[in-house]
C-alpha cells in the first residue's frame, strides 16, 4: 500500500513546466466555470417570479385553475408569492415569446441566430449591426487616443497647458454623455456629417480622458536620476522624450488604452440612440426597447459586452508582446 | 584651519593642472522650513588624475558640491571652474562622466543599448558605438552581457554597466555619488578593486562620494571630510598609501591611521554642531 502510494507519488512531484502551465489553466478555468454556473442559475431562479404572471395569464385562458383565482387578487401578491402558489406553471417562464426576463438560452438561441443563422449582410445580423457601431468605436477610440496622446506631451512639456488643460478635460468627463450626445449629433449633422463620423466624435470624446491621464503619468514616471543622466549628457527634450520618456510610459499608455477602448464602445452606442435607431447595436437595443423585443435587448447587450471583452483582451495580447518585446516583463 | 589643510594640500599637487576648482562656493535651498545652507564657503582643488573621496554625514553638502560639479545644481555664491569650464559649458563639452547611487539603467534597452545611450545622444557613428560598448563593457568585466536586459543581471553588474555607461564617451573626469551604496560588502570590496584598477589604468580624475571610511580611505588619493548645517569641508587629507592598494593593505598601520584621521575629522565636525 505504502509502496504503491511512493510510486505514484514520485512521477507526480516531478512535473514538467507544461504539465504545471496547463494545471494553471485547469485551475483559473474551473475557477471563471463556477462563476459562470453560479450566475446562470442565479439567472434562472430569477426568471421564474419575473415571467410568473404572463405564465400564469396565457394558463388561465387556456382552461387551467389560478391560485388565488381573481386577477385583483394577483395583482396585489409578487411574482414569488404567485410562483409558489403555482409551481406547476413554472416550466412555462422559460420559453415565452416576450418575456419580462428572457432565460439564458433564449439570449443564447437569439444570439446563435442572429450571427451564424444570418447573412452578415441581412439588417437582422448582429454581426452586421455589432461591425457598424464597431468601425465608430475604432475611428472614435483613434482619434480619441492620439489626441489623448498629444495633449498629455502638451501638458507634461509645456507648464501654461499643465495649469489649463486638465481641469478642462476633467470638466469634460462629468458632462453625461447621455446629454450632449444628441447635441453632437445635431450640430453635426448641420454641417453635413452623417453617420460614421458624428458617433466616432462620441466615442473620441469618453477614450481620450483615460489616455491623457494615463500617458501624463507616464511620460512623467522617469525618475529624477533618469532625468539628470540624460541632463549630464545635455540631452535635448526631444532626445528625452524619445529615449525616456516615452518608453518610460508604454505601460501608462496599455493600461489606458484598455479603458479608452471599452468607454469607445459605450460611446458609438450612446451616439446611436438618438440617430433613430438605424443600424447598429445601439439601433437593436432602442429598437428592442420600442417593440417590447426583450430577447433582442439582452442578446445585443451581451453582444456588446463580448465585443468589449475581445477588444480589451486584443489590446492585453498587443501590450504583453511589445512589453516582452522591450524587455519589460520578465 | 580648513583653509591651511587646503592650501597645504594644493601647494604639494602644483605640479599638476588643476582639474575642478571650487572657489567661496555657497549653496542654499529654500525650502518651506526656511532656507537650507548645503554649502558655504567651500574651497576646493582637485587635479588631473586624483581620486577624490568626499565624506561626511548625510547632510554636509557632499553631493551637492558633486551635483554643482555637474551643473544639475548652481551655487548661490562663489564660483566652479571644470576643465577652465563653467559646470555648463564643461557639460557641454562632455567634460565628465555621472554615475548616480542607484544605476538607472533603462529596462526596455539591453546593457548594450543602455551603455551605447550618451553615444547615441552625442552623434557618434554606429560603428564607433558599437566598438566603444564592446570596449567599456570589456573594461568592466561585462563582455558577452551586451543583449542581457538590465533585471537579468545582479545588483552588482548593473552598477558595472553604469560605469561603463559613464565611461563609454571618454570623459576624463568620473563623478560618482555612492555608487555602491546600496551593495552588500563582498559585492563592494570587489567592485572597489576593480574600480582602483580601472582608474589606474584610464588615468581619469574621479570625484567619489561615500559615506564609508574604509571605502574613502582605500579608494582615494585625496580625502574630504566635510561635516553638516551649514555643509562645509573640515579635513582635506592627502593619502600616504601607495598607488598599489591590494586589498590587504586595510590591515596596515598606515592605512588605519589614516582611517583614523578621517574619523578624527568626522567627529569635530560632529562637535561644532
């Protein structure tokens, strides 16, 4: 017995750097599967009281028996209180067409349809929708980051923008975006610019602040020796930022552009709404909302949040290579 | 008394030119808590080739009469000459080579990269900086670690590489400002060594900074004592031992009296404040 446990033990303590790389991943995975497990049963304990009273209508009419059986009376008990008079219509919250919560795989089903079932080029593709908002979201988070970038040069070499720009910028940023969008858009639109261009504006106007921010206390994090070492060899500001700097700031400048693309995205959707519900994932959220499409709320919400998750992750994979590339990760 | 020490020790070194001189030199900061008197009325000559140690508590103006050598500091009052420069103009002209306490080096350039840095700020041609950090790194015993990134090597090579940075555009004057401060004693008694031979064999003037007796004793052939609030210099004392300094030399009569000058010195200056 002994003998069998050494054996085994042995093998198991000399693990190759694959074998401990992959029971890593084991781990975090099991780790993100039980989140995941946890907040989808949560989802669908939730569904139950929330669709309860269409479940328990649509039976009625049907011919079946309601607890309590006036609709006054269940107008005046919740959506548990109904459930657990009537647990055997619970099955009939999960499928319903319109539903107040629509289930997790209704949102799945809709979203499988919506992507792979659809042409790209079908105005019901979300995959076309999802590649509108996100060429403003790209245009608006470029623009937004090199004028990020430029200013932050500007405030961190030049003391009369150090004193001004920044309160501006922050002023900037408690404005809701929610209502001077529009005003973007129409002005605009007044001058001619339509579409593409008027969202990206939006999108430039949220991704710039977390660039300026990050990219001052970057082109800022040189220490003072680092500074009088390039001040010994009379270096030019121009040699300075190139050669400190700006590498300096490379790590400021990943961490704020994950921000900056993810405010981009919030922005392109915020531009969308008050163009009318057009095209975009702005469009099917407003456009779900009009016609009480909850399903197609829900599924271009988590498109939304998807198309989030693989930028920044794009972004994290872009800052891991240049910084191995630099020699700053070890 | 600190003016007789200086002039004993500059009439004994006339022969040679005068490499940094330090004349009624003051240095205030203003600081919120009134002003702060780094120096006042320093004197100071060091000459072509010497190994010069400043020594004193924290505080006494040590690295800042460094700091004003180098022009990252300017004197209220009184004057430097570099070279028969301003601190400016020798800057200007390359005249000196700055080695800081922590070494700084560049985490996104190799040892390579960041020891070829001033060249590159300075113009020289690819090929000349290519031959001059194979050269430098050569002299500090570091050739081969040219595409090592700074993190990979220890505490100790990174301070090497440092040195080689400030030696790579042919400066003749080395200031250094507790450069292995923040070394453990082995590492640094090796690197001393290294450093006596290098200087033996560059023949640069170096202006060190420390706050070790040992170190200043071993290292230098001019000792200064300077004591704090206001930073001045209290003992300029001329080193007896020889040019040959094996490590073993700590242990000779000569050495622990000078030690013990420089010790001697340290207190008075203790007992003025």
């Amino acid at each position: 017995m002994s003998d069998l446990s050494a054996s085994v033990a042995v093998p198991s303590m000399r693990r190759s750097h694959l074998q401990v790389k992959l029971l890593e991943w084991l781990r975090s995975g099991l780790a993100i599967l039980t989140v995941v497990i946890c907040l989808v049963g949560v989802w669908y304990l939730a569904v139950m009281p929330m669709n309860i009273h269409t479940a328990l209508t649509d039976a009625e009419r049907a011919g079946a028996v309601i607890q309590p059986e006036t609709a006054a009376a269940r107008r005046d008990l919740g959506g548990v209180g109904l459930l657990l008079n009537n647990f055997d219509h619970a099955g009939a919250t999960f499928n319903q067409d319109r539903p107040r919560l629509p289930s997790p795989h209704q949102v799945v089903e809709e979203l499988w349809d919506t992507t792979v079932g659809k042409r790209i080029t079908s105005k019901r593709s979300l995959v076309y929708h999802g590649w509108i908002t996100l060429s403003a979201t790209l245009l608006g988070f470029g623009i937004g980051t090199v004028a990020g970038i430029l200013l932050a040069i500007g405030i961190v070499h030049n003391r009369a923008m150090d004193m001004s720009v920044m309160p501006w910028a922050i002023a900037s940023q408690t404005i809701p975006i929610l209502a001077i969008a529009p005003m973007i858009i129409v002005v605009l639109n007044s001058i001619g610019m339509q579409g593409l261009v008027p969202k990206a504006m939006i999108s430039a106007y949220l991704s710039f602040f977390p660039v300026v921010v990050g990219m001052v206390a970057g082109l800022r994090s040189p220490e003072v020796s680092q500074l009088d070492l390039m001040h010994t060899y009379s270096a030019s500001r121009n040699q300075v930022f190139w050669r400190l700097r700006l590498p300096a700031s490379m790590p400021f400048l990943f961490t704020s552009l994950k921000v900056g693309i993810a405010a981009s995205l919030i922005g392109a959707i915020v531009g969308e709404l008050p163009t009318g519900a057009v095209e975009g994932l702005g469009a099917r959220l407003l456009a779900g909302s009009y016609y009480g499409q909850t399903i197609q709320i829900w599924s271009a919400l988590f498109g939304a949040a998807i198309l989030a998750a693989s930028m920044v992750a794009i972004i994290g994979w872009i800052q891991k290579l240049t910084l191995s590339r630099m020699g700053m990760l070890r | 008394m600190m003016t007789q020490s200086e002039i004993g020790g500059a009439a004994a070194e006339a022969t040679k030119p005068a490499v940094i001189e330090a004349r009624d030199v003051s240095l205030t900061f203003e600081t919120n808590d009134g002003p702060v008197h780094a120096l006042r009325d320093v004197n100071l000559q060091i000459n072509k080739g010497e190994f010069v140690s400043f020594i004193g508590p924290s505080g006494c103006g040590k690295t800042t009469f460094l700091r004003a050598v180098a022009a990252l500091e300017h004197p209220t009052a009184g004057t430097f000459t570099v070279n028969g420069m301003r601190p400016d103009e020798a800057r200007q002209a390359r005249a000196y080579g700055y080695v800081f306490q922590a070494a700084g080096l560049y985490p996104w350039r190799t040892i390579g990269k960041n020891v070829s840095l001033p060249l590159e700020i300075m113009g020289y041609s690819k090929a000349e900086q290519e031959e001059r950090v194979a050269r430098v790194l050569d002299l500090v015993e570091l050739a081969g670690f040219e595409k090592k990134f700074p993190w990979q090597l220890s505490g100790g090579m990174q301070q090497r590489a440092s040195i080689a940075r400030a030696l790579a555009f042919d400066a003749d004057i080395l200031l250094m400002d507790e450069p292995f401060g923040a070394l453990d004693e082995i590492v640094r008694d090796h690197l001393n060594e290294q450093l006596l031979e290098l200087w033996k064999r560059t023949e640069k003037t170096i202006g060190f900074v420390t706050h070790s007796i040992p170190e200043a004793v071993y290292l230098s052939t001019k000792i200064v004592v300077m004591s704090p609030r206001p930073g001045r210099i209290t003992d300029v004392i001329d080193s007896p031992l020889p040019s040959d300094r094996p490590l073993e030399i700590r242990d000779t009569p000569e050495f622990i009296e000078v030690a013990h000058r420089v010790r001697e010195g340290l207190r008075a200056g203790h007992v003025d404040d």
